[in-house]
C-alpha cells in the first residue's frame, strides 16, 4: 500500500490525485501505526521545517518515517517533506530533522526573486540518469518540474544528487540514495511529467 | 531557466465559463470544469479562474466550482474574484486554489497584500491590476471594470510588488476580448518597472500576440478568446513559441 503522510501540512489531497491519475490508489494517514506499515511511503509538505520538525517529533510520524526508511521500502519526500530528510535546515537552525539523508538545506543566495517559483527544467545527473525510478521519467533528457521553494539541498554526497535546476546557481532539485527519493519540486503540479514520476515511484521496487 | 507560460483564463459567472469584449458583452463559453480538464490535457502551464460576478454582486467565490476544478487539473492554480479577507484567501486555498488573485480589495485595502503575503507566502498573491487608458494616461480601475481609481498603473504596479505580492496579472481591458493583441507598451512599462513577474492579458487573439508579449518582457501570457473560441490549441501555441526560440515546456 502506498502511503501519504499527514502530518498536518497542505497540498496532501493533490498527491493523492496525482498518484490516483497513474493508476495507484493511496492511504492519508496521521497513524504512525499505518505509516510502518507501507510497502511505499510520501511525505509531502508546504511549509515550516521548525513547525514540520516538531509536528513530526511530537506525533511520533517522524520515528515511523526513519523506520520505514531503514527498512528498504521505497520512501519519496516532496519538497518540505524532502528537506524533512536532512538532519538540519537553515530555515529553522535549531531544529532537529529526521536526518535520513547526509546533507543540509539553504536558502538560495541569488540576486533574484526569492522564492523560485516556476516551471524549471530538470537536469538528470549521471546517477540520476541510471537511477531505476528515474530512468523511465527523463530517458536521459531534462524536463519541467513546478518549483516553490526558498530553500533547497546543499552539500550532498555527489552520487545522491540526480538531478539539478538552475537559478543563477545550480542547485539539487531531484536526491536519494538507495531506497530513499526526494523531490525539491512539486510532481502533484508538474502535469504529465508529475505522474508519470509518481507512477515511477510507484513501481519502484528498491 | 525557468519557463514562460502559457495561461488559459476561465472567467467564470453563474457557474459557466464566459468571456466578452471590453469586460462587458459576454457569452457562454462552457462548464468550468470540462474547460480546465480539456486545458490541463493539452498542457497549460497554469490555470487562472476569475469570479467575475463576485466583486460586483458582493459574492464570495465560488468555492464549490473552485474544489472541483482543483480536482480535475495538475497545475498550479490561481482563484481570483471576491477575495476581500485573509479569511476568503484561505478558504480558497483551502478548496483547492495555489494562488490568490486580489484586485478591487487590494485597492481598496493595500495593507490586505503585506496580510496575505505573511499568512500564505509572496509566491501565493497574485496582484490583478485593469488598466484603461486614456488622455494618454494608463488608470487603474476597480469592480470589474466599472469604476476609475486615481492610480496610474505603472506606479501602483510598483506599490504592489513592494507590499509583497508574488506576480502581477495586468490586464488591458482595452484590449480584452478584440483580438488586437496585448498592450505591449504597458507590458513593456509594467515589465521593466518591477522585478517579480509580470502575466500580460487582453487581447490575444492570434499565436504571434503571445510572442509579442514576451518579447516584451512578459513572463507569462493569459488568454481567453484564442483558446475558447478562435481554434488555436495550446500546443500549436507552445510549438509556435518555441519555434521563435522562447523557452517553453515541450
């Protein structure tokens, strides 16, 4: 089963949608019980990574979430819900994320607007090229992925990035490393290149 | 890089998609919600559904059509329309909406952006701006249309970027509805005055008006009449845009 965390945050309906739109039927939950027991996991997610970091501690989704994680079961983070994955965030310094992934999260240092808001080509890296959730979404070509974020991934290990945007800076837009995907973008709004990604996802078997 | 996008309009009243000429003189142009799934299918970049009964008749959007149409699309979604408090904004949202249009309320009420900004984030607040010209002076206007403000559009295009909103939605009603192509001279003014991005509309009514407004420093294009009525498809759209070497999704 393919479950979507909710752990009090918006946009979770269009996930399911999204999902729903490839063929794959999914659960909301707020039950860490549940979420142990997805054989796929999302955590989506707009807004606050100090808010989200303490939602997660206080209801206990957080510890399900690593758990599933350490287990090898396919787990996707979107966009807040990603940068949950990293241990810290310069959005909330003091805050403690579920540090799934090794890495941080910094807001863009661009003399643009921030945030970055937009349909931005995605470049898929080497691994992200080989990646076997990703292969059958890029088939080695960039495509657009709807973007809203100020702040993003930074100082990955070079083989979990798979995929990047450029805002005056190139940054991680798509990471993961083994069974773990995340993605800076939002595949609920990207139209076809977003479900097809979910589908992806959703097929993967890590 | 980000994309330039292509923007269908549905103006909705009375539960159907209409569209008129000069914000007036409208007629039927169909059920919201088949109109944004066909649009969505051939792949909008976005989807802008405006209320335009609800500001003059003191009507609170729609947000049933709004919750339905959100369920039928998967793009970024902008409700406009009514909006008056932060409590309307949220409510759309919460149907569905991505993004916030505000235009007779933000005039009235500036402080409601900086409110709206904080509550939602600046990428959420569309500003909408109608401008009419005349005596050579570009006005904006309020309540659909029907009544003059004393702001001229380029300075209050500039206020509104810095009370915090995210994009600009500029609207030529002198053009809406005839096809002659956008007002490229206040797209162009509007464009180089601020720095968030600024969607030209009114007045598309061929595929090389869109290219026009870009080249005008448009970063996006809203139309209406081409897409509903005049035969033109979103991806004969994209190919001719892309042909004349602006970036847009595939």
């Amino acid at each position: 089963m393919i479950v979507v965390v909710d752990y009090g945050v918006n946009n979770l309906a269009s996930v399911v949608r999204a999902l729903a739109a490839g063929g794959h039927p999914a659960a909301l939950t707020t039950d860490p019980d549940e979420v142990r027991r997805a054989d796929h996991l999302v955590m989506p997610g707009v807004g606050n990574f100090g808010q989200a970091s303490r939602t997660l501690a206080a209801t206990g989704l957080g510890d399900a979430v690593r758990d599933v994680a350490a287990r090898g079961q396919a787990v996707l983070g979107i966009c807040l819900g990603l940068q949950l994955f990293f241990a810290a965030s310069a959005e909330a310094p003091d805050a403690r994320g579920l540090g799934i992934l090794d890495g941080t999260v910094v807001r863009f240092d661009v003399a643009r607007p921030v945030p970055h808001v937009g349909w931005a080509r995605v470049e898929p890296t080497a691994a992200g090229r080989r990646h076997p959730a990703l292969q059958p979404v890029f088939r080695g070509e960039p495509r657009f992925f709807y973007h809203v974020h100020s702040y993003h991934p930074a100082g990955l290990p070079p083989d979990d990035v798979l995929a990047t945007g450029d805002y005056d800076a190139v940054f991680p837009t798509l990471v993961g490393r083994d069974n773990v995907l995340g993605a800076q973008f939002h595949p609920e709004k990207s139209q076809r290149a977003g479900i097809e990604l979910l589908d992806a996802f959703a097929r993967w078997r890590p | 890089m980000l994309a330039r996008r292509i923007i269908p309009c549905l103006d909705v009243a009375g539960g159907r998609v209409v569209k008129g000429v000069h914000f007036a003189a409208l007629r039927d142009a169909g059920d919201p919600v088949e109109q944004a799934a066909r649009y969505d299918a051939e792949g909008a970049d976005e989807l802008v559904f405006l209320d335009i009964s609800a500001s003059p008749e003191a009507r609170r959007t729609t947000l049933e059509m709004v919750g339905r149409v959100a369920e039928a699309i998967f793009v970024p979604f902008t409700v406009g329309g009514g909006i008056r408090a932060v409590a309307d904004a949220g409510a759309a949202l919460r149907a569905g909406a991505d993004k916030i249009a505000v235009n007779t309320a933000a005039v009235r009420d500036p402080d409601l952006v900086p409110r709206l900004a904080e509550s939602f984030g600046s990428q959420c607040v569309v500003a909408a701006v109608d401008v009419k010209r005349s005596d050579g002076r570009s006005t904006v206007m309020v309540n659909g249309g029907r009544e003059a403000t004393p702001l001229e559009a380029v300075e209050w295009i500039r206020r509104l970027e810095a009370l915090g909103a995210g994009e600009i939605l500029l609207t030529s009603m002198d053009r809406d509805g005839t096809g002659e192509g956008y007002d490229l001279p206040l797209v162009r003014a509007a464009s180089a005055a601020v720095g968030i991005p600024v969607i030209a509309s009114g007045g598309a009514g061929r595929l090389e008006h869109l290219a026009e407004a870009f080249e005008a420093g448009a970063h996006g294009v809203l139309a209406a009449t081409i897409f509903h009525y005049q035969g033109s498809s979103l991806p004969e759209a994209r190919a001719f845009l892309r042909a004349r070497g602006y970036p847009v999704r595939p």
